[in-house]
C-alpha cells in the first residue's frame, strides 16, 4: 500500500467479507427448504432473493474496494475525498440492511409488500434486482459518487494508465446497464427482454471487462513486470469478451417471444463467449509460471490462477454445454441453469475478489510474511465443495431435462422423488462450502497479525 | 499488434457489435407486440400482482426465474380458470402438502394473475418448450385408446391427476381410484365434484355428451 486513503478499500472488502457469509448461510437454508420447504420460518422466495441480492450487493462492495485500492495507485495519488468514499460506504450499507428488512417482513407478511406510486414498496419481484425503486435510485446515487471520486482521483494527475482506463470503463458501463431494470413494461416478454440488458450486460459484459483489469492489475502487482505485454493482452481479452458477450445476449432471447434471428446471433456468439477465457487462463498461468520465483503472496497466486480457471470452467464450459438452441430448448429454465450460475459465479467472481484481498490484506496490514497455509486449506475448501455442489446440480438438471422436459413427466414429482438425493448432496457439500467461508473469514480477520 | 492499435480495437469494436444490439432491439421490440397478444388492463394489473407476491422467487416463467417450482408460461393452456383462481387463493386447500403457502392472495388478484397466465401461454415463444417426446409417441398411439382413454387425455386430466407416476401431482392419484370408488359415485362425481366432495377444486365435467362421460367413467374403473 503506497497512500494512505487506500484504506478505505479495507471498509468495503470487510462488509463484503460478511455479505458472502450471509449469502452462503441464506444459501443454505434454500438448499435444505429443497428438501423441505417449510424448514424455515421465511418462504423461499424471500431466501432466494437474500441469497442473490447478497451475492450481487458484496461483489459490489468488493469491486469497490478493488476500485478504491487500484486507483490511487495506478494513479500515484490520494484518493480526490476519503470522507466521500467513506460516507459513500456507510450509506451504501444502510440502503442495503433497509432492503434486506424490507425482505424479512415481507417474508412474514407479503401484503406489506404494497403497491405505491405504481411500484411494489420492499420488493420488486425481478429476479437478481429484487431491490425496490427507491433503493434502485439510492444505490444508483451511490454508483456515481463513487465513479466521481475515483474520476477526480485520476484527473489529479493525469495518469491514465491502461489497467484504469479499463477498469472504469468497466464500471460505467456497469452503472448505465443498471438502467434498463428500472421501469415498468406491462408485458412480460419486454420486461425480461430489458432485464437481461441489466443481468447478461453485467455478468457476462461489464464486470467481465472490469474481472480483466483487475485480473491484470494482480498479475502485475504479483511479478512486478511485463506491465506492457500484460495491458495489451487486456485489451485483446475485454475486447473479446465484449465482442463475443454483446450479442451473446442473444442466448437468453431464443424462448421468451422475441424474433428466431435471435436463435442463429445467441447461438453462435454465445458459443465464442469462453475463448476470452480461456486467453485469461493462459495469461494466468503464463505469468505465474514464468515469474514464480518472484511470487511471494502465495496465497493470492493461487486465487489468481484458481479465478482464471473456475471462470473458465464456470462461465465457459459450464454456459456452452447448454447454450446452443437445439439443446437449450431441452435445458432452458432446469437445474443445468443453476450449476452453471454457481460455478460461474464462484469462480468468475468470488475468487476475483477474494485474490484482490489476498493482494490487498498484506499491504494493509504492512506484513510481507504472513502464514500462507489457512488462505490455501480455503480455497481448496470452497472449491472442491462448490465443484461437487455444481456435480449435484449437473445430475439434478439431467434428470429434470430427460424426466420432465423429455419423457413428460410432472415438475413436482421430478422434484420430490427422483431429484431427493442430489437435493442432500447438494446440502452436505454446502455444508463442505460454509467451512471453506469460515475458514477465510478467520484468515481475513486475523492475516498478519501474529508473527510469523 | 501493440498495445495502441489492440486499444482502439477494443474501443471501436465494442460501440460497433453494442449498436448492432440497439439496431436489434428496435426491431425486437417492434416485433414483440405481434408475437405477443394484446395487453388489456386486468392483464398488466395480473402483471403487477405476480411482481407484489415476487412470484419468480420460486416458479418460471418462460424459463426464467427460481427452479424451485413449475414454469408457468403454458399452465393456462392445461388448467382451467376457476382451478387456478382456487388454487392461487389457498394452495394447501387443495393439496395439503403443497410446498406454496398461502399468500392472501385476494379473489381480483387471482383473477388478474389468471388473465396474465392466459396471456403468456399465447405468446410465440419459438416453440418452447418443446412437446416431450413421450406425449408425442402417444399422440401417435391415439388411435389405439379406447374411448375413455381417448377423453382422458382430450381435457388433460393428467395435468393434475397422475396413473402409475405419470400425471401431476396437485389432484388425488388415480392408479387405484376404482379400488376406492364405485361406478355410480365417479360419474356423479363428473358432473358435480363439489356435491360429493365439499370443497373439491375440481373442475365440473358435466358439458360432456353422456356417451363421453360413460366411456371416461368406465376407463376410470378400470383402474385397480
């Protein structure tokens, strides 16, 4: 850590630290309420829209902390206003606990979930942006003052380097995809038309571009070296995701009323989608290779490359084994949907955050030696257990697509019986996952603090 | 390529393939009000209901949505209205181990749900999904049913009734209904449920030809 106002990254990659842990225990429950669904006091809907809301608000947290940690360094100066970023996180995280009570009494009473001014009052019922109106302004407000703060930081000095360039272009790009979700289309086919612009646009557009800044900015920081051949291969990797991801959104406009053109532009863009990839794992693996002896932070070194690889699989070969109309007509909307959100989801994105604070966290804390062996126990942890919790979805979303989709047979009876033992695997392995978290937590609470 | 010319790439590729998406999505939109039915009031009122009970959290629609319970892009097509009505209103009084709950979901809401449920099964979805394969082999054996089985499948019994594992699960399974039921009892039952079962979200069935409802009624006993 070269400033001081760096700091501040520290606040956001601490609340996100504990939104995952609130994630992967609502996680928990939905899995169990699989099994049964009354084992809870709050219906599943409400678990649900905690353990999405939860993942998409701490990765958020922890891009900005990203953000706020790479700047001024890329920058060579202080941050433009610590107070603002710092107010800036403190009312990001009000408007979030607002949200989430606003879930738990609706889970108690859904009629108070009222209709005001045209717009439901706690919760939208969009998947992923459950998060009311008002708070979809608030957060938006929240998007911009943090982008200004990080603008002025640079404009300070000038120094535009490719790394940041990128990263904010990413993070605009993120903020104007947050728009199409916020309005009212009394047609369903229309409503999710604009609601993937918000959800593809961000996952497989924007925080892709954003995952290869900040995937560049660690494997230079790691080695110290080849910062030009790096920010070059960036560009080609963003530039490849956006070509290919653009109008790969077309794979989520096969079934729901829009045109067939849309069948050949998914299908074939879509199916590009994984070569960026597969260009970061080369990366990944090209630098830590090469440099090893200078990689010190083995820790963050395994998360780097563990990110780029998950993300291949996750994002990549997970989303083209059913991307393809002829099989998706089978698979759309089955359990294969869910293995592939986990998987890519946790490698794409939870290991992109977690690297950048395994590379932060050092600095922080001013140590060079730390115990690396916690950092690596987690991540085998939470990989092994996220990969057979993707296995058990696999199998759960085969059965479905050959029992229900095929053969004909009723949804709930797919689920209650033939599906019953994937729903308990998928539960242990959970468990499995929850132990890998806390095993983090601990390292992340206490990393550097007792000597070597 | 250095790093420069790979920059302006990135930067002039990425406007060009996102206005290619604008351009698509004019057209799209266009496009979507003919493959989709016109929107009445009650409809985007249905519309508002389904995001107020945050219905995605669990069921899909048009595949999108929680996996935890049915897509219900084509349920209008199988189900009759005042079923749904009953059902949306009180699920676990009609099946007490539903994993739904009940909401309090008003009469108007239900009904406006209903009309959205109706209007989405009409829209051109490309043909998903896709007939199961199985449903089409006994399309082709239709020739081969008796009458009774022939109506059976006709007013989609099996949608809420199951034979042998095959059927839904929300009415009583009927592989052994002719154990518990005499021949009297079930055709009565055809043509008033309620008068036999109080309560009873089945559909009446009497507007069939007697002739029918004796062919559908000897198919049921047959079924021990």
């Amino acid at each position: 850590m070269k400033y001081k106002s760096q700091k501040i990254a520290y606040n956001f990659f601490t609340a996100a630290v504990l939104f995952f842990v609130v994630q992967v225990v609502v996680g928990l429950i939905a899995a169990a309420q699989f099994i049964d669904p009354d084992i809870f006091f709050l219906p599943f809907n409400i678990i649900r829209s905690l353990h999405i809301n939860a993942l998409v608000v701490w990765m958020l947290l922890g891009l900005m902390g990203a953000t706020y940690y790479l700047v001024p360094e890329e920058s060579e100066t202080e941050l433009w206003s610590p107070v603002l970023a710092s107010l800036q996180f403190w009312a990001t995280i009000i408007v979030v606990l607002l949200v989430v009570a606003g879930y738990v009494i609706m889970g108690l009473n859904p009629q108070a979930n009222k209709i005001v001014l045209g717009t439901t009052l706690l919760n939208e019922g969009r998947e992923y942006i459950e998060a009311p109106r008002w708070a979809d302004i608030l957060i938006v407000i929240s998007v911009l003052v943090f982008l200004f703060n990080n603008f002025m930081t640079i404009l300070k000095t000038k120094k535009w380097t490719s790394i940041q360039g990128v990263l904010l272009g990413g993070l605009t790009f993120l903020a104007l995809m947050y728009l199409p979700g916020m309005f009212f289309t009394p047609s369903i086919s229309k409503d999710q038309y604009w609601w993937w612009w918000v959800i593809h646009l961000w996952v497989e557009g924007s925080w892709e571009v954003i995952a290869g800044a900040i995937l560049c900015f660690m494997l230079v920081k790691l080695t110290g070296t080849e910062r030009e051949e790096l920010e070059k291969y960036m560009y080609i990797e963003v530039g490849l995701v956006l070509f290919t991801g653009i109008l790969g959104l077309g794979h989520h406009y096969y079934w729901i009323g829009t045109p067939s053109y849309w069948l050949w532009i998914g299908g074939i863009f879509s199916a590009l989608e994984p070569i960026p990839l597969l260009l970061m794992v080369w990366d990944a693996f090209r630098i830590a290779n090469k440099h090893e002896a200078k990689i010190t932070n083995k820790t963050a070194k395994y998360y780097v490359v563990g990110h780029a690889l998950l993300n291949f699989v996750g994002a990549g070969v997970f989303g083209i084994i059913h991307t393809l109309p002829s099989v998706n007509k089978w698979t759309h909307g089955t359990q294969i949907t869910t293995a592939h959100g986990h998987l890519a989801f946790y490698g794409a994105y939870a290991l992109l955050i977690i690297a950048m604070i395994y590379i932060a966290l050092p600095e922080m804390r001013q140590v060079k030696e730390f115990n690396y062996k916690r950092g690596l126990v987690s991540f085998w942890t939470m990989t092994i257990s996220m990969i057979f919790i993707s296995l058990t979805l696999i199998g759960a979303g085969m059965t479905q697509t050959i029992m229900e989709r095929m053969i004909g047979m009723d949804y709930i009876s797919v689920k209650t019986s033939y599906n019953i033992y994937f729903w308990i695997f998928r539960l242990i392995f959970g468990f499995g996952f929850i132990a890998g978290v806390l095993i983090f937590v601990k390292d992340y609470f206490t990393l550097g603090k007792k000597p070597v | 390529m250095d790093k420069k010319s790979a920059r302006n790439l990135f930067i002039w590729g990425s406007i060009f393939f996102f206005v290619v998406l604008v351009i698509l999505t004019v057209d799209s939109m266009k496009q979507l009000d003919k493959r989709t039915p016109p929107i009445t009031e009650q409809i985007a009122e249905g519309k508002m209901a389904w995001h107020k009970y945050d219905c995605i959290g669990c069921h899909t629609i048009l595949g999108n949505g929680s996996y935890f319970a049915p897509d219900l892009t084509k349920t209008a097509e199988n189900k009759q209205e005042d079923y749904l009505k009953k059902w949306l209103m009180d699920p676990r009084a009609i099946k007490p181990d539903a994993a739904m709950p009940n909401f309090g979901i008003t009469e108007k809401e239900a009904e406006d749900l209903v009309a959205l449920l109706k209007w989405t099964s009409k829209i051109d979805t490309n043909g998903w999904p896709p007939p199961p394969i199985l449903a089409k082999a006994a399309d082709a054996q239709a020739k081969e049913l008796t009458p009774g089985q022939r109506i059976y499948q006709e007013n989609r019994c099996s949608s809420c009734h199951s034979i042998s594992g095959i059927g839904g699960t929300t009415g009583p399974d009927l592989s052994k209904v002719a154990d518990r039921r005499d021949k009297d009892w079930v055709h009565k039952h055809f043509k008033n449920p309620q008068e036999l079962v109080p309560g009873s979200a089945m559909p009446s069935f009497g507007h069939l030809s007697e002739e029918d409802l004796q062919a559908l009624t000897d198919f049921i006993m047959t079924l021990k």
